[in-house]
C-alpha cells in the first residue's frame, strides 16, 4: 500500500526548499523529528477539507478495515469520541444517549459540550471494578425496551482498560431492532481488525467506533482512527470533527498514521498473530491471568511497584488488578523478562466489597461542568454535587459524574482508588448555561 504523506513530506525534508511558513523550528532539529514537522503547505492537504494527499491515505486505511469511511484524527479517540456524538445527536430535540458506566470521561465532555444527557447501563457483575462495565444483550433489550422516546444512540466501551471485551455483535443486534445506532469506544482495539478471526467492532456490526491507533499500533501519540459504516453519518463526519479540532493537525501523526496503512497491508498482521501466540503462552503461565483482549495481560493484583525494580513498566495498576500490554514492537526478551518476574513474584490479592452507588441525579451533565466549583478534600465532599467528572488517570473513568450527588459510598471507592480531592459546585452558584 503506497504512503502519500510520507512521501510527499520526505521529498520536502530533502528539498533544501527556504521554510518562510510554520512552524517556527523551520525544520531545524533539536529532537530530530522537526524537518518532517510541516504544516498546510501546498501539495500537503489538509485534514478537514482533505482531497489530496490525506484523503487518499484515509481511504488506503478505510480500504485496509473495510470501513466505509475512515478518518484520522491527530487528537486521539478523544476528538474521535466527540465526532461521534455530534453526529449522533438530534437538532431541535432534547437529546440522551445510554451509556456504559465505564466511559472514559471524553464521553462526558462531549456530553457536556452537545447538550446531551447521559442514562448509564451499569455493570452486571457482582465484583465491582471502575473500569468494568458488563452488559448483556438482555439488559440492553430491557432498558431500551423502556423508553417512551429512544435514546439517539448506545454508548459502549469495548475492550475496557483492563481488557473485557462485551458481545458486540450481540449489542449491535438489540440496538438495531430498536433503530438505534451503536457506537463504541474501541480506542484499546484497533489491532482486532487484524487477526485471524476479526474481532473490530466495525466486523460486528458497530454503526461508527473510534480506534487510539496509537494505543495497540505502531503509530505516534495522538494517531486515532474514527471508523463510519453507516453512510448516514459519512458525509458530515469531517465537518464535524473540524468542530473540536485544532486547527493544526500534526503532519508527523498524519505521517505515521499513513505508514501504518503500509506495516498493516504487509506482514504487519501475522506478526501481531505471533505475538498474540507469544502472549497467550506466557499467559498460561501466569497464575493470577485474567481473561483479557488478546494483546493484554492483565493479574489480580498489584504488581506496579515490584515490577519497576526489574525494570519493567507496566501500563496500570489499581488495587484490583495490573494491566500489561504488549504488541509485535515488543521483543521477545520483553516476553522473558515478565515471565522471570511472575516466576519469582507473588502478591496478595483480595477482592474489595465495595458497591457501585446508585447515582443521585440532581442536574445534567452540561449544568454541573459549566457552573462554579471548588476542590476539596473528598471526605468532605458527601452530600455535594460534582462539578468536573472525579477520575484517577488512567483510567480516566469517573467515579461520580457531573451533576450526581456524592454519597457516601461513592467517598469510599474515591478513597480506595487513592483520589484524594474533587470538585464540587460551589453552593448557590450561577450557571453559566442551563
Ligand atoms: C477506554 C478509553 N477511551 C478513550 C480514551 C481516550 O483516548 P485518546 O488518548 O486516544 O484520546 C482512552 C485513553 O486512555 C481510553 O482508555
């Protein structure tokens, strides 16, 4: 698959041509990545109204996930995730979406700045974890089954932080019954395109997802896919992503997102079957494993700590569980190295007995961001509404949303995940939108 960005940045990197535009490093090196760092010169297109060379890399990569339309984003699922919710909203109405408790907070923002209220679907589990969040088909089917008027769209994360993967097709199906489109927050799962049996949402049935490309992928912090297969939505994707965007796209992502089209047309993809291989042999070695997507490893417990002293990083730990992730850029010694570790390290692990706290609504999600607020200490926070969604990053999934009440229950799962203060509205406070 050819690289049209590459190549035409790489032609201007070597063409000595006198750089009177931005950015202001002129392409001088510090780092070493500046003289490929351009912007909107002629010839280089551009991303929200592309029809040269990042139109054809967006179609290389849409032609490579069988999408019917994909685009980048230079701004990670982030901005893909606000795309999709303000292609998804009604103009006119007042507009609710049915979410996954798990949602990372860009959801929230998006919410917020869409004027879209949010009904949660909650985990079906009986152990709690923040960044879980099991739904089956027939609950789906129940709570939508309740709506007087539909929501505009279901909302799931899948895979999760800690790697649970829920029945996509299966939700796609119940959400389709009702007319109602299911995005997904895929940003952990890019690379399931990819293996011998396809595991993307986009091949089961998700009408729009996004991808953190950079996540699972051999591409640049920031790189992201937002994935349409719904034509409804295809035609204002762009112009609407251009809403939260900045309007100078890095050309080093742009580049690296082109390149990855080339790795994922080539060997690319058997090289991600070896590793996930790699990974699931190491995992059958490793007691404490939990089911996970294929390129996690994930353990009861907490390990963060213990692993640094042997020189590994690992991507998340919370009381529960420590969250490792590999890919094919992984070399074997990095398989060797966690293997030695789990042969010599153990840790206690007890589940919590915590709750998840049935939430206390007092105002929406785009009153509560939007008014006055102040930090405090979050023992003293029972009773008061949040203000900012209170998270611990990552995994960047809140424990009380904007608008709830703080309860007491809900202090204790602050407490257990080491967040120490919050915000909460300043009472009496003058909204700045209702
Ligand atoms: C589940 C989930 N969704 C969305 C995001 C946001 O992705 P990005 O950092 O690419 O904007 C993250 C980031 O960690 C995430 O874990």
């Amino acid at each position: 698959m050819n690289t049209p960005i590459v190549d035409f940045v790489k032609k201007y990197a070597h063409s000595n041509t006198v750089r009177l535009h931005m950015p202001g490093h002129k392409g001088q090196n510090v780092l070493g990545c500046e003289m490929y760092d351009i912007t909107e010169i002629k010839g280089a297109d551009s991303l929200f109204e592309a029809d040269g060379i990042i139109a054809e890399s967006e179609n290389n990569a849409s032609r490579l996930f069988g999408t019917k339309k994909t685009l980048y984003s230079t701004e990670g699922s982030t901005l893909c995730i606000k795309t999709m919710l303000a292609l998804v909203r009604k103009n006119g109405v007042s507009n609710r979406i049915l979410a996954s408790r798990n949602s990372h907070k860009a959801l929230i923002y998006g919410c917020a700045q869409l004027d879209i209220d949010i009904d949660w679907l909650f985990d079906e589990n009986d152990t709690f974890s923040l960044c879980r969040c099991e739904i089956s088909p027939e609950i789906l089917e129940k709570r939508l089954s309740a709506y007087e008027e539909l929501p505009c769209a279901v909302y799931v994360t899948s895979p999760d932080y800690l790697g649970n993967m829920l029945d996509i097709k299966a939700l796609a199906d119940v959400a389709h019954k009702f007319g109602v489109p299911l995005l997904v927050d895929n940003a952990h799962g890019a690379y399931l395109h990819f293996l011998g049996e396809k595991l993307h949402p986009m091949d089961l049935g998700a009408d729009m997802c996004c991808d953190s490309a950079h996540k699972t992928l051999p591409v640049l912090t920031g790189g992201a896919y937002l994935h349409i297969n719904n034509v409804k939505y295809c035609e204002k994707a762009k112009s609407m992503m251009a809403v939260f965007a900045s309007t100078s796209p890095s050309y080093l992502i742009l580049q690296s997102l082109d390149y990855a089209n080339k790795l994922l047309s080539e060997d690319y993809p058997e090289l991600l079957n070896l590793c996930v291989a790699k990974l699931n042999q190491l995992k059958s070695s490793v007691t404490s494993a939990i089911k996970t997507d294929p390129l996690k490893l994930t353990v009861k417990g907490s390990y963060a700590e213990k692993m640094r002293k042997y020189g590994i990083e690992c991507e998340y730990q919370d009381p529960d569980f420590t969250v490792m992730m590999f890919t094919p850029c992984n070399p074997e010694s990095d398989f060797d190295a966690v293997k030695r570790f789990f042969a010599q390290n153990t840790v206690k692990h007890l589940p919590n007995e915590l709750k998840m706290p049935v939430p206390q609504k007092k105002m929406s999600v785009r009153q509560a961001i939007f008014a006055d607020y102040e930090c405090i200490d979050v023992y003293n926070a029972v009773g008061r509404i949040c203000a900012s969604p209170a998270v611990g990053c990552p995994p960047a999934v809140p424990v009380v949303v904007s608008g709830e009440v703080i309860s007491s229950q809900a202090v204790e799962i602050f407490r257990y995940y080491g967040i120490k203060k919050c915000a909460v509205l300043i009472e009496n406070s003058q909204f700045i939108h209702n």
